[in-house]
C-alpha cells in the first residue's frame, strides 16, 4: 500500500466527520492518523492541499487521490 511504500504523506489520510468510526479506528490501529473535515468532496480536497496529503476520501465512496 501506499504506507508500506513510504508514499503516504505523514501517515495520515483525510476523511470526513461523517466517517465510519470502525474506518477511523482501524486507521488508527494501524497508525495512520485522520484528519476528518466538514461533509463534502471539497473539504476533503482543501485540507489535502493545505497539507499535502496523499490520499482523502469520503462517505460518498468518493476516494481522492494526489
């Protein structure tokens, strides 16, 4: 996966609040952090940006990749 081949920005991946909290443990659990942003494909995208992360996604089935 993108962790294993170092190309996972600060180990960390974005989501929203709306999130399903089994997701958000699992992530966890594996220590990736996530960042979690108001509803909407936008948000999800600006905080990536903001940050560079790698990788972002929504409820929506919506998986943002940069």
């Amino acid at each position: 996966g993108l962790r294993a081949a170092g190309q996972l920005k600060d180990d960390t991946v974005v989501a929203t609040v709306m999130s399903n909290l089994g997701f958000v443990n699992a992530m966890r659990a594996a220590g990736v952090a996530v960042r979690q942003t108001a509803v909407g494909d936008r948000y999800v995208l600006e905080e990536m940006n903001a940050h560079h992360y790698s990788l972002g996604g929504e409820q929506s089935g919506h998986v943002i990749m940069r």
